[in-house]
C-alpha cells in the first residue's frame, strides 16, 4: 500500500470518527428552551424530553434542605401569571436565587409532575447605568444618580 494512500486513509477514519462523536453527543447537549406557559400548555408532547424552561421564582415558594441538598421552588411565567411550574433540584443552592428572579432550569418532567432540573441558570438583575444615570432595566435605584458616558472619565475641566 503506497503511504499517500495510508494517509488518506488515516485522514478518512479520523474525519469519519470527529463526525461520529459529533453525531452522537449533539443532540444529548442541547436542549429546546421553553417560556414557563408554552412548556405548561405543550407539557404532554414534552413529558420525556430534556428542555431547559425559564420563569421567575414565586415570592415564598423557594424551600431547601441543606443536609439533602434538595432544592424545591416554583417558577412562573414572565408574561401569563397564572401559568407555573413546580421545580426540584438537587445540589448547592445558587446563591443569586432568590423571589422574583428569573431562572433558566434544563431537565424534564418527573412521574410525580415536578420539573426534575439537572441544571440550574440564575440570571442576575442588570446593573449597568445609562448615560442619564438610570440603571439599564430604567428602575431608578435610591442612591444610584451617577452620570457618566460609556467608559468616559469624569469632566475635571482642565
């Protein structure tokens, strides 16, 4: 066998096996991303499906035992309020979550209906100011009236 063959062949396997991987590790990495009130009225068709489902945490719902490490709370959708989704999750508590914050949680429905996270994303309330001085979510917040332009240092006038 000549080596220019070889290599070819060499190159084949290796492209034919990175495709292979590719191929079967994909589709178990990514999940699709559900508002709390579409996973809710699609919540049958997803029964079985790993799907990463985001809402905000209702005010009081959020329980943990630190012995277990189990983590029980409960989202709600953004827009449609009446709309939730009962959430478990076992492992450290985030210590960003907290009521009303918004969260990304990847699993999928248990037998008992709770949503069984494997993993949990806690998305953290903007804190970048505008140039008019008012936070990037336009809440004024007490004692947050600094003014200054993007990445601009202060005017000293010399």
């Amino acid at each position: 066998m000549s080596s220019r063959l070889k290599v070819s062949l060499a190159i084949a396997i290796v492209f034919g096996a990175i495709l292979f991987i590719a191929a079967t590790s994909l589709p178990k990495n990514t999940a699709a991303f559900y508002p709390v009130a579409k996973y809710v009225d699609q919540q049958d068709q997803l029964a079985d499906r790993f799907v990463k489902v985001e809402g905000n945490v209702v005010p009081g719902s959020i329980k943990y035992e630190t012995k277990s490490m189990d983590l029980r709370f409960t989202l709600e959708d953004q827009q449609q309020k009446g709309k939730r989704v009962d959430v478990f999750y076992n492992g450290v508590k985030p210590d960003t979550l907290q009521d009303g914050i918004t969260v990304v949680a990847a699993g999928r429905m248990g037998a008992d209906g709770t949503f069984a996270a494997k993993d949990l994303i806690v998305k953290c309330p903007s804190r970048y100011i505008t140039t008019d001085g008012k936070p990037a979510d336009g809440k004024q917040q007490p004692g947050n009236n600094r003014q200054t332009g993007a990445g601009s240092p202060p005017n000293t006038g010399r």
